[in-house]
C-alpha cells in the first residue's frame, strides 16, 4: 500500500498535480485533460448547502488546501470470469482497447460540477470493467478500495456490450481521515442489463464527494443501489440519461446518519425519449444530531411520449435533533406520460410502537426493530443475500 510522501506538494494545485504525475504517470487521463479540469475545479461554484440549525458544512468554504493524494489499495474479485476485462484505470486505456475508448468520457461531457472536476483532475486509482456483448456474466464483480491515508481520487468505468448481464459491486471502507472524491461512469449498450451497488462504509472523520453518471442503450435495463453508511460528510449525485427507446433504470439508495454525520445525496433521471421507464426509492434514518437532505428530480422532455417514472423518498427521525430535508421534483414537458413522486418524513408511529412493546419487548428494541425493517424495501434491491447482510449488520451496529 502506498503512502503519502511528506515531500510532496500538498493542496489543490497544479504543484501538487504535477508532482503526483511524476510519482504514478498520466495513465488514461493525460495531462492536459487534467489540467484543464483542475482549472474547471477551481472556476466552477461549489454546490449550495442546506439550510438548516444543526447543518455545519457550507461547500463554498471547505478547505482544499491540505490535499495529500494517496493510492489506495484496490481488491478485484470475480475479475476472472469469461467476458470480463477487469484492470487498474491506470492501464485501461492501453489494456482495455476499443472499448475503453467507446465508454471512456461518453457519460461525462464538460466536467460541469466542481467535485467531478476535482476527482477527473486529480484521478490516481481506479477500475475499468468491461463485459463483453451477449456475455452472461454470473458471480458479482467487486471491486473494493480501501483508502490507509491521505486522499483518494478512484474512477471506476463499467461497460456492458450489446446483451451482456452482469453485476457489479464498488465498495469503499479505509480509516483515512482525508478526501475521497470519485467518478462512477456507466455505459449500457442496446439489450444490456447490469446490477450496480455502491457501498461506502469510509471513517467516520473523512469527507466523501462521489458523482455518478450512467448512459442507458436502447432496451436496457440498470438497477442501482447506493448504501451511504461512513463518513462526516458525504456528497452524492447520481444523474441517469434514459435517451433510447425502453430503457429501464431503478435506483434505491439508502442512508442512516447517526452522531453528527451530515449526507447530502442528489439523484435524477432524464428522459428524453419514449417510451423510458425509471423508478427510484429512498430510505433513510437519522438519529442523534445527524442531518441529511435527498433531492431528487425526475425530467420528461418534449418528445419522451410513453415515458413512465415513480419516485418514493421516505425518511424516519430518531431524536430530536436529527434532520432531513427530502425534496422531490417532477418536470413534465411531454403528453401521455405517466409520473408520480411521494415524501414522508417523521418519526416512529407510536401505535406501531405500543403495538411491538406490548408483545412483552423492550421499548429501546423495538425501536431497533422497526428502524430496521424499514430499511428491509430498499435493502430487498441490492443483489446478492451476502452483500444485504453485510449491510444490515452495518445499520444494527450504527443503531447500538
């Protein structure tokens, strides 16, 4: 595992770049590409934070100035398999031949947000994974960094060829204190169906950017589900463009923010084209002084005739002095659609309560156990029973 050289630059500058591309090369991003991110990094506006008594963070004063890159370390598994190319970003574009050079960057156009920005400048780890067209692909995909020290900047590309079937599992865990701030890029071919989770589980002292993007081909289909348990500070969005006719994406995404953990997550789904399918579903759950906000929006263009999208946000509060904002949205521009969103936010029903005590449990687990099972909807969505249960022991130990 690397380290972080106290020799080295620090900061987001362009000192700090050039000395960790003399220390790791360009690899698939070169130089020029990377600095001219790092001026978008720094003329772009930082996203509005919420309003809020207990919010503490405003994005506009967030201090890059002590960045220390660090390569963390990266596990594959299931890599192996027949029609999968697995290998290091760093060598994707070298290894991962035409279609690295299919998918790479035609999700992400102009770097338009200021954290996408800083992690396409500063990139230096990474996967790219490839699933070859009408490739069955049947054991998960997982590809797992773990950040010691310093901060990291993984980019992690997925593409699935014409019919292939796959799942995919990102995960990120480590006990540096530091910046993680990463790109996801998903690129779905016509027919191609991929179960992608995202599971961050970083310490409780680190700041987490992460910016997702997905590209759906004509009859696909996309299941995504994001676990936002670590961190002080986490910053999401994930942005679907449904552009060819039937293409289908779900997104679920769970958060449970406990001491004073902050997660701001943004999901949308574009369609711009019918007839497009879409469904999203939130759940999440604060207790102790932990703040949240989801924003989630669905758009329906002109023209995206048959178009079908749902979305369903419902946030539970465990103490007085938790929070969370949910604020949907639709845009319809479009006829003969069908569209609908819902937001709940509140705390546990004492009748649900009185109901779970009087069958002789304590009050303090059946508050345990109702927090849990209403997870259980959007835990149901993630692939694979181990990695659920990998997940609800995370939520049963945030809750003791």
């Amino acid at each position: 595992m690397a380290s972080v050289s106290p020799t080295l630059p620090i900061g987001a500058s362009r000192e700090t770049l050039d000395a960790t591309l003399a220390r790791s090369g360009e690899g698939a991003i070169s130089r020029a590409a990377r600095y001219a991110a790092l001026e978008e990094f720094a003329s772009l506006a930082p996203p509005r934070a919420p309003q809020g008594r207990f919010w503490r963070y405003d994005y506009a004063k967030l201090d890059f100035a002590q960045l220390k890159p660090s390569v963390p370390s990266v596990a594959l598994r299931g890599e192996t398999q027949r029609g999968v190319t697995a290998v290091p970003f760093s060598n994707a574009a070298a290894q991962g031949g035409e279609a690295f050079a299919n998918a790479f960057r035609t999700v992400f156009g102009p770097l338009d947000t200021r954290f996408a920005a800083l992690a396409f400048a500063f990139q230096n780890t990474g996967t790219f994974i490839h699933v070859a067209a009408g490739s069955v692909v049947d054991d998960p995909i997982v590809v797992r960094y773990e950040v010691a020290e310093g901060d990291a900047f993984p980019y992690t590309l997925v593409s699935l060829g014409e019919g292939a079937r796959a799942t995919v599992v990102e995960e990120f865990t480590g006990p540096s204190q530091g910046v993680i701030c990463g790109i996801t890029e998903i690129v779905l071919d016509a027919r191609a169906s991929l179960h992608y989770a995202g599971v961050q589980q970083s310490s409780s002292q680190s700041h987490v950017f992460f910016t997702r993007r997905t590209r759906c081909g004509a009859g696909s289909s996309l299941h995504v589900a994001l676990a936002e348990l670590g961190s002080a500070l986490t910053y999401t969005t994930l942005h679907a463009a449904l552009a060819q006719p039937d293409a289908n994406v779900e997104i679920t995404s769970l958060f449970f923010n406990t001491g004073d953990q902050h997660i701001d997550l943004t999901s949308g789904v574009d369609h711009l084209i019918g007839p497009t399918h879409s469904q999203t579903v939130v759940k999440s759950v604060a207790t102790g002084r932990g703040q949240g906000r989801y924003l989630g929006n669905i758009a329906i263009r002109p023209g995206a005739h048959g178009a079908e999208a749902s979305l369903r946000d419902d946030a539970l509060l465990l103490s007085k002095e938790a929070h969370i904002d949910s604020i949907p949205a639709l845009e319809i521009a479009s006829n003969d659609v069908k569209a609908f969103h819902g937001a709940t936010v509140g705390s546990i029903d004492e009748e649900e309560l009185f109901y779970v005590t009087s069958r002789g449990i304590a009050r303090g687990e059946a508050e345990r156990m109702i927090a849990l099972g209403f997870f259980e909807p959007a835990l149901e969505r993630f692939p694979g029973e181990a990695l659920r249960a990998r997940i609800r022991a995370a939520l049963e130990s945030k809750l003791e």
